[in-house]
C-alpha cells in the first residue's frame, strides 16, 4: 500500500486535528500529495496539497483558513491539520499522490491513494 492514512477518530467539536499520510514509497520527490474528503452523501472535495520538493502548499478556497497542510520529507509524511472541528468535518479523509509533479485540485491528477482514515465531530 502506497499511502496510509492514520489520526482519524471520534472528536469533540471546536478541537484540533492533525491527519497523517505515510508513504511507503523511497521518495516523494517531484510529486505533490493532496488531501481529499468524503462526507456522508457527498462527492469527494479537494482539500489541500503539498508539493514535496519545496513544501509549497495549495488549498482549496474553502479549506484556506480551516486546514494547514504539510510534509516532513526525513519521515516520508505528510500532515493536514484541521482548526476548530465543525460537525460539517465529519468524513472520510484521504491522502493521494500526484501522478506528475504540480499540485491540483483535481481527482484524476492523482495516482496513488490511502484508504481513508474516518473523522467524526461530535460535541
């Protein structure tokens, strides 16, 4: 499995979240990874995206102020912190790698993707 999602679990609304994408591969170099949601009922949304050389990040309009996407190269992770959870946060999350080397918003950019780690807000 390429990439594994971990760091999803039942949590309390206005409480922070930082998700976890681990790559199994030896490097991510020249290649993004993004996150994506999946609420109940919803089509997967774009969320973020971090491009592995230099760190760049590229968020959807609607996520820029609520989730911080990020990479730690040494560990193969990337990261998404989500401030202040909201009941509307509850989904699956997922973490996919780019098939080139630019961000997007884009689904079929990406190649490789986690299995989903489940969130739930609840006060």
């Amino acid at each position: 499995v390429p990439l594994v999602e971990s760091g999803g679990g039942r949590v309390q609304t206005g409480a922070s979240l930082t998700l976890s994408c681990t790559a199994s591969v030896r490097s991510l170099n020249d290649y993004a990874v993004a996150w994506f949601r999946q609420a109940p009922g919803k089509e997967r949304e774009f969320l973020a995206a971090v491009t592995w050389n230099d760190g760049g990040t590229y968020y959807a309009e609607s996520a820029k102020y609520r989730v911080t996407a990020s990479r730690n190269t040494a560990k193969n992770q990337a990261y998404l912190l989500i401030h202040t959870l909201k009941s509307d946060d509850t989904a699956v999350y997922y973490c996919a790698q780019s098939k080139g080397g630019h961000a997007t918003a884009d689904e079929s950019d990406y190649g490789y993707w986690g299995q989903g780690t489940q969130v739930i807000v609840a006060s």
